[in-house]
C-alpha cells in the first residue's frame, strides 16, 4: 500500500511538472472577491498561490452571490468564484454545469457550511422554553429594536440569495403577524456590527446567519430549528425562489460551498484547474484564521499570507512540491 501511495504521488508530481510548463501562459485571472469574510480571504489565498506558483497575473474583482455567478453564466467574467454557497441556485447551476458554461472546483469548506435562525446562547439559557423559531416568536419583547421598540427579525444583505429565502420564511411561519419587522442588512458589515452590539450588550436578536464566521467562531450562538424536516422540493421550487408566492415553512438544509470556473477559464490551464479541484479547508481552520483576523484587525490579503504562513501541513497538500517551493519565499 505505501509502495502503491509513493508510486502514485510520483505519478502526481511529473504530471504536475508537465503541466507546470503552461503555466507560464496562465496569463490573467479574474477571481470574485465576494462580500463576505472565508470567502474575501479565500479570494486572496487563491491570488497568492496563483501568483507565486503558477505565474498568473491575478485580479481580485468585487462581488455578491447573485451578480457573480449571473455574470459567470452570461459573459464568462469573472472566472473564478473561490466559495459559491450552491444550494440558493441549484437549479441555475445545474442548467450551466449542463450547458458547459460552468465547472465545478473542490467543495472549499470541506465540512460543509451551516445556515439558518440564530439567537445568542445567553438568551437560550435564560429562557429554556425557546428551542425553535416558533417559540422564540411568542416572546417579542425580547427582540425588540432599542429605537423602534418593534420586534425584529434580521436578514441578510438583500443581493445575496439568502435573502430570498429568509424573506418566504418569515412570510411562511407568520412572523409579521407576531409582530415582527424583517430587516434586511445594508451589507455584511451592517449585518455583523449589528449583531456584535447586541452580542456585546447582551441584547436579544434573531434572524439568518451562517457559519464559519467570525462572530461565531468569538461567539457562542444557538441555531433555532424550524420544528419541520427539510423539504428539497419545497427548497427548489419555492424557498429559494423570488417569485414563489405561497411558502411553506421549511428547514434550511446543510449548505455546500464550491468553487466554480468558468469553463473557458478551466480549459485554458490544467495546472491551475487542478489546484482549484484539490483546495479545500475545514470549518475550524477558516473559523480559526478570521478570528485571528478580527484579533488583529487585519486586512484579507493579511490574513491569507498568515494561514499561508502558519498552516503549510493543510495548503501544501493542495500542490505539487515544486509549486509550494516557489511560494513559500513570498512569504
């Protein structure tokens, strides 16, 4: 078994080294940066190893969910989203994994992603009783906004998918009824520096949120369960569609992230293609490194070159050993 281990890694290498003499024609590359934090350091981690081992010239582009995977399907632009949470666009990602306008990297969190209804844990363990969404309903009072005095149910930014989701579910399970106010985040950071005050005074709050994050990797915090099983159909045909009219209540599934190519991107490098089918990294990891980040204060482009610098035994196996020997002195 070892002789087989060794004779394959050897197999790896020189199909590595033979590919490795493209990659000098690996040219430009447009990597989505999009705007939320594993996926910003994701993006930089990415430009880094790009850079320095496959000789690319690499353009970090700004972007949200919905815009870039749109733009990837219809003009090919940019070429690489590093971490696409799949499941809010099944079905259009399937139609363009079909058509062969999109290619299918590694599924970067490795563990997969969690998404759904959270409170503080301090909150749920002063009131017991409150285990599900419907039973956190029954006490506004304790969600009420310090200005408004209205109960409120959090949401994320309205450009990402998940905002269509938590829309229909909030419809389905009458909260405005309750009393409530959904309020969807101006950005990212409106939507976490909302959530640190309230984690900060110990506030109440409820509303979507996902991990790995940084707040919860600081923070300890209780998803709510939407007392249904998860409904694939439900989630294809409505939950995660604008124009569904009549939602039930649903439960959020657990969440895949990929990375995603443009094909003709894919097409152009084996090399580089190759890399982005083998990168992926665990929950803890990318928890742990963006709370370093918030620790610190520092930039994405930091806390890649950190995670670059301190975790060679997980990104080393993602390349051929003469690929990491060229980045390892940029560091």
């Amino acid at each position: 078994m070892k002789l087989l281990a060794m004779t394959g890694l050897a197999a790896f290498a020189c199909l590595g080294s033979f590919d490795f003499a493209k990659a000098n024609e690996c040219g430009d590359v447009t990597i989505a940066r999009m705007n939320w934090n594993s996926a910003a350091i994701a993006a930089n981690v990415d430009k880094i190893i790009l850079e320095a081992g496959y000789g690319c010239r690499v353009t970090l582009v700004e972007g949200d969910a919905i815009s870039t995977v749109t733009s990837m399907i219809e003009t090919g632009t940019p070429d690489v989203a590093p971490e696409y949470w799949v499941n809010d666009h099944s079905e259009g990602l399937t139609a363009a994994y079909a058509s062969g306008k999109i290619v299918q990297g590694a599924e970067i969190l490795a563990d997969g992603a969690v998404e759904g209804w959270w409170m503080p844990k301090y909150l749920a363990d002063a009131h017991p009783e409150m285990r599900t969404v419907a039973d956190a309903l029954k006490k506004p009072e304790l969600f009420a906004d310090a200005e408004s005095g209205e109960p409120i149910v959090h949401s994320c930014p309205a450009d990402w998918n998940c905002s269509v989701s938590t829309g229909h579910l909030f419809k389905a399970i009458g909260a405005a009824a309750k009393g409530f106010k959904l309020q969807p985040a101006r950005s990212a950071a409106d939507l976490d520096a909302g959530l640190s005050k309230a984690l900060k005074e110990k506030k109440g709050w409820i509303g979507y949120y996902w991990a790995p994050t940084t707040i919860l990797a600081q923070h300890p915090m209780v998803k709510l369960s939407f007392d249904v099983p998860f409904d694939q159909t439900e989630w294809d045909t409505c939950t995660s569609k604008a124009d569904c009219a009549n939602p039930k209540i649903n439960s959020y599934p657990i969440s895949q992230t990929f990375t995603i190519m443009t094909s003709s991107f894919a097409g152009r490098d084996p090399a580089v293609t190759e890399y982005l089918k083998q990168r992926k990294w665990g929950n803890a990891t990318i928890s742990s490194l963006m709370a370093w980040q918030a620790e610190n204060k520092a930039s994405d482009e930091e806390a890649a070159k950190y995670f670059l610098q301190n975790n060679l035994d997980v990104w080393t196996r993602w390349l051929p050993v003469f690929v990491a020997d060229k980045i390892k002195p940029v560091l």
